[in-house]
C-alpha cells in the first residue's frame, strides 16, 4: 500500500504544480517553513550560489526518484504477496 499511496501523493502534487505553480511553491514552504524564513532577498548568498534552476533541477530529481522508488515497492509488495 506503501507504493500506491505515494504514488497517489506524488500525483496530487504534481497536479498542484500543473495548476499553479506559485500557489504550490508558496503552501509547500509555509508548511514546511512556519516561522517564514525561506524568503531570501536577491542579494543573498544562497540566491547568489544557486540559480532557480538548480532548485527546480533538484526538485524534479527528487520527484522522479520518489517515483521510482515507490514503483519498486509496488513491484517488491506484488512478488512477496
């Protein structure tokens, strides 16, 4: 169930991408972020050191192996059942 769940999950959000992505991006950080500090002004050295780009590489990097990992459950749980 493991894998059907996160498949489920990992579904979910990618339609809150589709839909808007700066809805999602902003509830994302206010959930895992409730003190409001993952708001950076343009002059600040993470900004500086990592492009948008990275992140959004980084992001879809762990979708995808989240993804893949939850399919090797789904396989893992079909040949112990």
């Amino acid at each position: 169930w493991g894998g059907w769940g996160t498949v489920g999950i990992m579904g979910l959000i990618l339609l809150a991408q589709l839909f808007s992505f700066s809805w999602s991006f902003i509830v994302f950080h206010r959930i895992f972020f409730p003190q409001g500090n993952w708001q950076f002004s343009a002059e600040s050295l993470l900004i500086q050191t990592f492009p948008g780009e990275f992140f959004a590489g980084m992001g879809m990097a762990i979708f995808v192996l989240t993804l893949v990992l939850a399919g090797a459950l789904l396989v893992l749980g079909r040949k112990r059942r």
